[in-house]
C-alpha cells in the first residue's frame, strides 16, 4: 500500500469506516459455497485467508460474473482459481479520504484492512469504496473535489451483464454475443429471449413458446385504443416520440403497472414483456391515424419485424425488407450505457413503476443528440442532392459550427461496427441514394479529419439508418420511433436488472457558484 498521511485530528479513518468481523472464505472452497456465504450475509466480496489468517485473496461480485460468463460451473471452481490473489491492503489508521482516492486510482471496490502490514498482518476489516464515499459525501466540496468529466465520459456507475461497448475495437456485444453476429443470424425475437432469459433459444419449441407468450401482447387494449385518436392528433405537428410516450403511460395505467419497489421480479417481467410487444402497435396505430388512415391490427403469425412494416404500411413486405428491418432493430436493442438506458435505470433506482421508467427513456431518446438523427442524415443527403456539392457543402457546415448529422460518437472512436453493418444491408437494398450516400461519408471523414483534427469522427449508426429504413418504405417521421420500438427491449432489460439489484442512484455535483451564505436581499 502506498505512504500513508497520518489523519488530522478528528479526521475519519480507515477504521471509522470498514465492515468487520469480514466475511472470509477458505482458498479450496467451491465458488458457489462463497457466493452463498455473500448472499446470506449481503455482502459484495468475501476476503480469502489462509490458515494463518493472512489476507491472501479477495473474491467478489465481479469475478463470479467472470465465472458465469466463462460458462464455468460454480459448485466445481474453486475460490482460489477465481479470486484476486496477493491483494493490496490498506492500514486501519489511514485517513479515509485518502483511502478513497486509492481505492479510486486502482480502479478497487473493496479492500482488506490489516494491521501491521508486512510484518505478521491481521486481518482487521474491509472497507469498501461505498463505505468511503459515505465519509467522502460530508467532507466539505473543496476536499472531495475531483475530475468529473463533463458529460460524465467513461465514468463507470454499474456493474451489468446485458452487454457493453469497446469503443476502440469497434466492437459491442449483448450478453455473449456480438451483436453484429446475433444480427446476421437470428430472427429478433431470439435476440429478445437472450436479453430477458440471459440465453438464447435452444430448440424451436424454446422459440415458439415465447412467441406464444408475446403475440397476444402485440394487440393494444381496448381502454387504450379509445384514446389514441386524441394522442394521436394532438398538436399541429405531429411528433411521434411525444405520442409514444403519452400513449405508453396510458398503457401502463391501464395495465395498473406498480411501483417496481412493491412488486416481484415475475411481475416486473410481465410488465416488460407487454411493453415491449405494444410498443410497435402504438407506433404504427398513432402515425395511420395521424394520417387519417384506420390502424391495422397485429398480424397474428408474423414475427416483429415483418408484422411492425405490416401494421404500418397495411401490406406484408418483401421478405428482403423485413430482413433488412430486422437487422437494424437488432443492432439497435442496447448499446451500453447511452443516456436514455442510464434514465431508465435512474427512474427504476426509485422503485419508480416500469412505465414511468420507458417514458423517461423516450423522453430523453427524443432528444437529436442521441435518437434524433437518422432523419436529419437523411435529410442532409437530400440537402446536399449531388456528389459534386458534397465537399463545399460538408466543409461550410462544420466551419459554422454545425455537427454532421450521423458522424461522431460518444464512445466510438473507430468505425460504429452498426453502420458498418447498416452499409452492407443498405448496399444490398440498392437505390439511387446509396451512391451518394458513401460518397458523403468518404467526403466528411476526410473534412472532419482535416477541420477536426484528432477528434476520430465517422459515421454512427444513425447514417445508414435512415437509407435503410427509407428504403424499407419507413417514413423519416418513424425512424426515430423505429430505434425506440427495439431500444425498449434494451431499456426494459435494464430496468429488470436494476431491480433486481436495486440502489438509488443519487449523485452528488459540486457547488461552483457565488459562496454562500449571502444575506438574501429584501425586493425593491
Ligand atoms: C454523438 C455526439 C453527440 C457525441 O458527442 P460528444 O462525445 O459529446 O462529442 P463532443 O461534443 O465532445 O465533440 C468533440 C468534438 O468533435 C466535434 N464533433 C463531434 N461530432 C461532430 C459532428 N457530427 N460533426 C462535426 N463535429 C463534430 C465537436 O464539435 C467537438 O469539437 P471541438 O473539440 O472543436 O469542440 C456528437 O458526435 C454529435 O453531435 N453527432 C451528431 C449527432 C448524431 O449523429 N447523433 C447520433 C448519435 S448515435
């Protein structure tokens, strides 16, 4: 362990703070008796000892993840092939503050605390980074002042096993899976299964049981169908995501979702199931009866993607249409931490019900920074109308100021491994706009790499989105609501596992304005 500053009077120490008698586990134990021993005692890692009872590992939530995703049988490994071995310690007498950023520099959730480190240590206590950032919250801002990055880029706040995103490989994933391989090869309810079950489908009869389950949801209630029309005209312009999340927060009143909080995790699915199936209805009953047309009711043996084009255009599509809807869908159930999942889960962290939590989602997926831009690529292609414009055009909008609509990615710092695929689909689909389309990619890489330099900006997924669904017969106004029928598969996944393993997310941000406190001056 690092020097140790000896705490100021009435400074809180390691001591202070850490949890003990700890909870430990013998080296040759199997991981599952561990684990038990974790659950029954609500604690996040357990501290290996050997005979002497000399800390030499630590085991905690993350590695039995590691496990479980290795496909590793728990009631076989032992703790001392999963654990963490030598692991540092840190001294009870340290200053908790200074813990805090040791903890936080290692990247650590948990650490032993031994007495006499080095010479005969014992195992006193464990401090956690939970247990420190109590102490860390009352200290005064200028103490626990650090880096946050604006935007909070790359900060980790959860621990989750629906997926992530590797931003320099270009690469994500759901569970397992690459999401780019599940997208080429299974059909989307699969996908869906995976999500919800945590496995993919193994047999047909896997397969057809959930759509047995999830078919019959696809219809809209009765109660709720008698308010689309209002919904669905309200405004002159008509704004799909509003009427979307107006209309989900009366499917799920009518459906008398409750507070997350005061249900069980059968009824939390339940509800999410139905959401998820709904969903696509809504969409295409609100655009058709904004258009004046009557909505078409689910076809009962088509799967989602070619039922969703059904409901909407009120004729089957080509099977190569619905092939190419449900790639994109697919590639569009979950992808990381992305404002509107991170809504989800902040909403769910209240107990909120799943309802409150998918009409935050959508809310905050509206907005063009993250779901809006497909249309506005789309858009910008037919702006911009031919090849030998596309240069000056793209150059005199980023020397304005403007951002590129479908370039630029929070994480992605390489080729969006979505548009990658989207190009190919789109390729395939044919059409005039595809031409142009890779031409305008070519063009704005290269202008963003030259106006600006170092920032890695290529196309996201939202370019070759909008040329696909285009292609697809599917109206620039339903591209959005398109990313969210999917999304909210992704959403809702979230929310089980939010609830699941459920803590109020409550960050705290530091104070930079006049210092208080001033006397509050009388009106004049
Ligand atoms: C997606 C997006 C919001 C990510 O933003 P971010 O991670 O916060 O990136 P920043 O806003 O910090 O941008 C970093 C720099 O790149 C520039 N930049 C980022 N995306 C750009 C784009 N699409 N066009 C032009 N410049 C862009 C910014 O102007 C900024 O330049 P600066 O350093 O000179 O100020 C952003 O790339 C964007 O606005 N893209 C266009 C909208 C879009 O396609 N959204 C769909 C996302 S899937």
């Amino acid at each position: 362990m690092p020097d140790t500053p000896i705490p100021a009077p009435g400074e809180r120490t390691v001591a202070d703070v850490m949890s003990h008698p700890v909870v430990t586990a013998q080296p040759a134990e199997t991981v599952a008796d561990a684990a038990q021993r974790m659950r029954d005692r609500r604690v996040g890692s357990v501290v290996v000892i050997d005979h002497d009872d000399r800390a030499i590992g630590i085991l905690t939530e993350r590695d039995m993840i590691r496990l479980a995703a290795a496909g590793s049988d728990a009631s076989s490994a032992k703790v001392s092939e999963w654990m963490t071995g030598d692991p540092d310690t840190i001294g009870p007498e340290v200053e908790a503050r200074a813990a805090f950023a040791t903890l936080a520099e290692h990247g650590y959730r948990h650490i032993p605390v031994v007495e006499n480190a080095g010479t005969g240590e014992k195992l006193v206590g464990i401090v956690s980074m939970r247990d420190l950032m109590r102490v860390a919250m009352i200290q005064p801002a200028s103490a626990q002042a650090q880096d946050i990055p604006k935007g909070l880029e790359g900060v980790v706040v959860a621990d989750t096993t629906v997926g992530d995103v590797r931003g320099l490989e270009g690469f994500y994933h759901y569970r397992e899976y690459s999401a780019v391989d599940l997208a080429k090869s299974r059909p989307l309810e699969d996908v869906w299964y995976l999500m919800f079950k945590g496995r993919l489908p193994e047999t047909l009869a896997d397969r057809e049981a959930f759509a047995a389950d999830v078919n019959p949801r696809r219809v809209i209630p009765e109660a709720v169908a008698e308010v689309l029309p209002a919904i669905a005209r309200a405004g002159d312009t008509f704004i799909p995501l509003d009427a979307l999340r107006t209309s989900i927060s009366q499917y799920g009143a009518t459906l008398g979702f409750r507070a997350s909080h005061d249900v069980d995790d059968a009824t939390l699915r339940d509800n999410a199931l139905s959401t998820c199936a709904v969903t696509p209805t809504l969409i295409c009953a609100l655009w058709r009866l904004r258009q004046g047309l009557e909505p078409v009711a689910p076809h009962p043996t088509l799967r989602y993607a070619a039922n969703y084009l059904y409901m909407m255009q009120g004729t089957e599509p080509t099977e190569e249409q619905a092939a190419a809807v449900e790639k994109y869908l697919i590639s569009t159930i979950d992808h990381g931490f992305n404002a509107s999942t991170f809504t989800a889960r902040v909403i769910t962290s209240t107990g909120a019900d799943l309802g409150a939590a998918v009409v935050g989602a959508i809310g905050a997926l509206s907005g063009p920074l993250h779901g809006g831009a497909p249309s506005r690529a789309l858009q910008m292609l037919d702006e911009i109308g031919t090849a030998d414009r596309a240069e000056p055009w793209l150059r005199a909008a980023v020397e304005r100021g403007d951002r590129l609509m479908g370039f630029g990615h929070r994480v992605y710092k390489t080729d969006d491994p979505r548009s990658l695929m989207l190009r190919e689909v789109a390729d395939n689909l044919g059409g005039d706009k595809m031409e142009l389309a890779r031409h305008i990619e070519t063009t704005a890489v290269k202008v963003l790499e030259e106006l600006k330099p170092g920032r890695r900006l290529y196309t996201n997924v939202e370019f070759y989105a909008g040329i696909v669904m285009d292609r697809c017969g599917i109206p620039p106004e339903l591209f959005t609501p398109t990313f969210a029928a999917s999304r909210m598969i992704g959403w809702c996944t979230h929310v089980l596992e939010q609830a699941a393993d459920n803590r109020l997310i409550r960050p705290s941000a530091q104070y930079v304005g006049p210092p208080p406190p001033q006397p509050v001056p009388p009106i004049s």
